[in-house]
C-alpha cells in the first residue's frame, strides 16, 4: 500500500467517525454503526429486495455462525485458512477458572485454557444453504435469498474492509447452463441497479484470496475460467478499487462435496452473488458526501420512496 493510500483510508475513516456513521472500536475492522448509517444500509436491501421481487427466491436467514463440520467440509480451509474465525469457549474445573483469571489478570494469553466449540464465524452468508440442499434438487432447482453478518480475519485500515461485515445473496442451485445464465443475469442487473443510485461501478474478472503456493495458480484459473466476477467502485483508491458486489460461480464443487444432485442424476453446480452492505453504503457516502437531505434527488428516490 502506498503513504497516499493509506492517508486516503485514514481520511475517510475520520470524516465517517466525526459523522457518526461509524463508531470505531478499537480493534482495526470492527465497528458500530450510527443510526444515519443503518437507514441508509437498510433502504439500500430493501432496493435489492424490490428488484429482485419477481425471482421467486426463498427467503432465508442464518445466525452469523454455522455448523463446523458442514465448514470443514466445505474446503474453505484449504484455500483460506488465514480468513478464517472459529469459536472457542472455557468448559474448564474450578481450579482451570482460577487459572483463566490469573492469565487475564498477568495479560497472558488465556487461549489454552478454552476449546472449540461446534460452530465457527460464517464467512460468507451463501455456506449454510449447500449442506442444507444435499440430494436431489427439483428440476427447476433451488433459488435463496440469504442475508447474514460474516467475518473474515483481514484486519486492515481501509473502511471498507471490515473484519465484521453484511452480505445480502442469491443462491441458485441446478444444472450448469441454468446456474451461468443466472450468474450473467445477475451481474447486469446489479450494475443496471448500482448505476441508478449515481455510483460509477464497473465489472472485471476477479479471483479469491487463495493461500499458499498453490494460491497464484488457483487465482489464475479462476480467472481463466471466469469464475468470479466483482462490481467495482474507488472508494479510498482509484488504483485499487473496492468490490462492493460479487457472483461466485462454483461450478460442481459444493455439489460433489454435499451429495446435491439434478434429477438426471449429475452432480448440481452453484453459484452466488452478494452485496457487500457495508461497502455499498460506504460507496454511497463517499459519492454523494455525508449528508443525505443534499443527495441527487434521483437517488433520493429510490431510497426514500
């Protein structure tokens, strides 16, 4: 990152906290929200929601934890471990409790003195739904509208990278040449609907974060088959600029790992796409400045109609 990076992160931070619109914490990444915030975020989804009204999804909603087993089943380890949040907890005796005390009283670490729990922090809102959908989908397959706080261990100084975050999906589930056209279908629609509410968005070929040697070829093939797409917008840099909206497409990967199948018997394919909700209002704040009563009137519209 550069020095004018990092001042144009610090910079907009400071306006969102001298605003109120976001409440730091003290851990980078982590924040409250001010209520100005929440109404925008929430007239926001409400927009995704009414555009989206006609599909026909099911709607569904998940706690910001999920079963770790389906997790460790789901392969997300294997090519992001470092994104990862687990849930640990004490079931310890007495004398393990004085012991807990006494490290937090010295500022030791007290870790060893917990263990895993059953669930671990939902890294995307899409995960609970491919365990749920094992075996044989109808024909016409699956559909989801899921929206959930996820976590993911990325610390950083940029506003609109939070550790803490939430997506509003779509989730389609069926055969492969119905999952792509709906893929296609969606990264239109969420440029034709970003576009209206005056935010200069652009789409690009994209890839993960994979880890380890075998990340960058990962990477590439991901790109090579455009797997992934990403609906771009500058918020702190016009070099790098910030994903507010994605679509996923897994091919048959979660399909062969939860045993979801077509009614012919093949293997069903996936894909999702998400709102990053956060992003999105941030996106809107820095286009449209910090004060809503002077946003584009054709904006206000939209959101306050």
């Amino acid at each position: 990152m550069t020095e004018d990076s990092a001042a144009a992160e610090k910079a907009f931070l400071d306006d969102l906290v001298m605003h109120r619109l976001l409440i730091p914490s003290g851990v980078p990444g982590v924040f409250g929200r001010g209520g100005v915030f929440e109404d925008v975020l929430e007239r926001f989804d409400r927009f995704v929601v009414a555009s989206a009204a006609g599909d026909g999804a099911e709607v569904l909603r998940f706690p910001p934890v999920i079963n770790r087993r389906d997790f460790e089943r789901s392969e997300f380890l294997k090519s992001f471990p470092q994104l990862a949040g687990s849930v640990w907890s004490f079931e310890g005796t007495h004398e393990q409790h004085m012991q807990l005390l006494a490290h937090v009283h010295d500022g030791r670490d007290w870790s060893g003195l917990q263990k895993m729990t059953d669930v671990v922090l939902a890294p995307a809102a899409c995960y609970p739904i491919y365990p749920m959908v094992s075996g044989t989908i109808p024909p016409k397959g699956h559909l989801f509208d899921v929206f959930s706080y996820c976590f993911r261990h990325e610390a950083s100084g940029d506003p609109a990278r939070m550790q803490s975050f939430r997506m509003h999906e779509y989730v389609r589930v069926g055969e492969a040449e119905a999952v792509v056209a709906w893929r296609d279908m969606w990264v239109e629609r969420g440029l034709g609907m970003l576009r209206t509410l005056g935010l200069p968005v652009g789409a690009d070929v994209a890839s993960d974060p994979f880890f380890g040697r075998g990340g960058k070829l990962l990477a590439v093939n991901q790109r090579d088959q455009k797997l992934k797409f990403e609906v771009l917008l500058p918020i702190c840099s016009n070099e790098k600029p910030t994903a507010i909206m994605s679509s996923n497409y897994h091919q048959n990967h979660f399909g062969s790992i939860f045993g979801i199948k077509t009614p012919a018997g093949e293997v069903a394919h996936t894909a999702c796409m998400g709102f990053g909700m956060e992003r999105v209002t941030l996106a809107l704040f820095k286009t449209h400045g910090f004060v809503t009563a002077e946003w584009p009137g054709s904006v206000r519209k939209i959101l306050w109609s």
